[in-house]
C-alpha cells in the first residue's frame, strides 16, 4: 500500500476523525502539552545549533 492508497484508505480516514475527536475533546489539554514539547525542543536547539556550528568559538 502507497502512501496515495493509505490517505484514501479507511484505515487513515476512521483514524483521522478519531484523532480529531479527540483533539477537539481534549483540545486545552493537549495544545498545553504540545506547546511544553515545543518549548523544550526550542531550548535544546538554542543550546545545541550554536554548539554545532561552532559559534561559540567566536
């Protein structure tokens, strides 16, 4: 199955609608936690890009 046949598929659609449903039930909740995730991801970039690319040689 490729990825087109998936995204028309059953499968994907009853999924899709499911998570919907459930972001909309749940919806303070999870854009609080998705928001914490994003926080930590931006502070561990902010520590690690300029380590990588060597700008703290500067």
């Amino acid at each position: 199955m490729n990825i087109k046949q998936y995204y028309n598929s059953n499968q994907f659609n009853s999924g899709y609608k499911f998570g919907v449903e459930a972001k909309r039930n749940e919806n303070k909740q999870i854009i609080k936690f998705e928001q914490i995730i994003l926080r930590k991801l931006d502070n561990i970039d902010k520590v690690r890009a300029p380590l990588e690319l060597g700008l703290h040689e500067k």
